[in-house]
C-alpha cells in the first residue's frame, strides 16, 4: 500500500501522513483521534483500530524511505569526497613530474 494511494483526491489539501477524513464532517484529522474535533462526534471503534494499523504502516514506511534517502546520501557524500582526494592525488603527481 502506497500512501499516494490512501491520499487519493486529497492532492492539494492539508492532508499529512498521520491524517484522514472524519467519517461524519470530512475534515481531516489525526489517525489517532478518537473523537473528531470539528464536529465532536464519537469515531467508530472499527475505524480506530484501522487507523491505528494504518498509521503503524505509514510510520513504517516513512522509517523506510528515510533509511534509504540516508544511505544514498551517504554514498553521494563518500564519492565526492573520493573525488576530492583522487583529484588531490593527480595534482600531488603532476606537481613532481
């Protein structure tokens, strides 16, 4: 499941990674929530424990996709630094020939 795919026709809005509609009023709010904010209605027990998985798996892959944005990071700063020295190191042996 993509989170692209949960967002669906909310492209544009506030929503955020931890939100979704209210079953009652449509305003976003936190996948924690229990009660809606906006319209102060109780949200249903079943929905709540869907948002608790579905936040569980949103959490998940944003630990992911960090973990990889990280490690490719990582890599782009050792090969410039690569780079550097192995520039260096022409220019160390250019200077004694």
């Amino acid at each position: 499941m993509s989170f692209s795919s949960d967002v669906g026709s909310a492209i544009g809005s506030e929503l955020h990674w931890d939100q979704f509609k209210c079953p009652f009023c449509t305003k976003f709010i936190s996948l924690e929530a229990k009660v809606c904010p906006n319209c102060g209605r109780d949200i249903p027990a079943e929905t709540v424990t869907k948002n608790k998985q579905t936040l569980n798996q949103r959490r998940e892959a944003r630990r992911k996709e960090e973990a990889q944005s990280n490690t490719v990071k990582g890599i782009i700063v050792a090969v410039i630094i690569a780079i550097v020295i192995i520039g260096g190191i022409i220019e160390l042996i250019g200077e004694f020939t």
